[in-house]
C-alpha cells in the first residue's frame, strides 16, 4: 500500500458519491456512521468479550506533571480488540470519514487544509488544547 493522500481521498470521495449528494442526506448518514462506530465497540465488549470496560471518575491531580497524567490517566478499556472487531470498526471508521469528506466536498473545503489547520492549532495550543 503506497502513501495516503488525502487530496487523492477527496477526489475519490466526490467521484463515488452518487446516491447521497444532497448535504442532508450526507449530514444523516454522518450521524449513522457514528452509531455504527459506537455500535460496533459495544458488540465487541458486550458480544464478542475482546475488550471489557472498568469506568469510574478520572481524578486529575494538579501536585502531577501532564506528562504523568497522559501516562497515566486511565481510558476505561482492559484488553485488546481481536482481529474480527477490530477490521469491523476500521471498517465503520472508513465509512465516517469517507462522508466526513463528502461534507467538505459539497462545502467546497479542502480535507487537506483542515488537517493542516487542526494540526497548527494543536501544535500552537499544545496541553492548553486540553477539554
């Protein structure tokens, strides 16, 4: 598999989308590959067993670096998706951003430039970013 580009993605995107052109249906089926994605990590904890979820209040502690903190501060998943669910949400993942795109296509913005922005403003704000 050779280099992503996402000028290729884009392009790719605005040729195969057909059948969903009107940007409420786009906006729609966002909202479905969402709960896609949403439901495909549920079945891989609640049906499959690969991962398991142990939650509870994420305490910060201001006395720690942030860098301790990122180390770590607990995601609330034990274990590891098996290869079955993990390509099912890859799978789930493709499609969001396939109409993530499709979004910037009927928009007429550039994937490309808002990577490039996000980054720039993740590199400039750095751990002040944080929500």
């Amino acid at each position: 598999m050779g280099n992503v580009n996402l000028s290729n993605f884009q392009e790719l995107v605005s040729q195969l989308l057909i059948r969903h052109r009107s940007v409420l249906d786009v906006m729609s089926k966002t909202q479905e590959t969402v709960a896609r994605i949403n439901r495909s990590l549920t079945k891989s904890i609640t049906e499959c067993g690969c991962v398991e979820i142990a939650a509870k209040k994420q305490v910060f502690d201001s006395s720690k670096s942030l860098a301790e903190h990122h180390q770590n501060m607990p995601t609330h998943m034990l274990g590891s998706l098996c290869e079955h669910c993990s390509e099912i949400l890859k799978t789930e993942i493709g499609k969001h951003l396939f109409y993530l795109t499709a979004i910037c296509n009927i928009t007429e913005i550039d994937l490309t430039e808002v990577i490039k922005q996000e980054t720039d403003h993740l590199n400039t704000l750095g751990v002040f970013n944080l929500n």
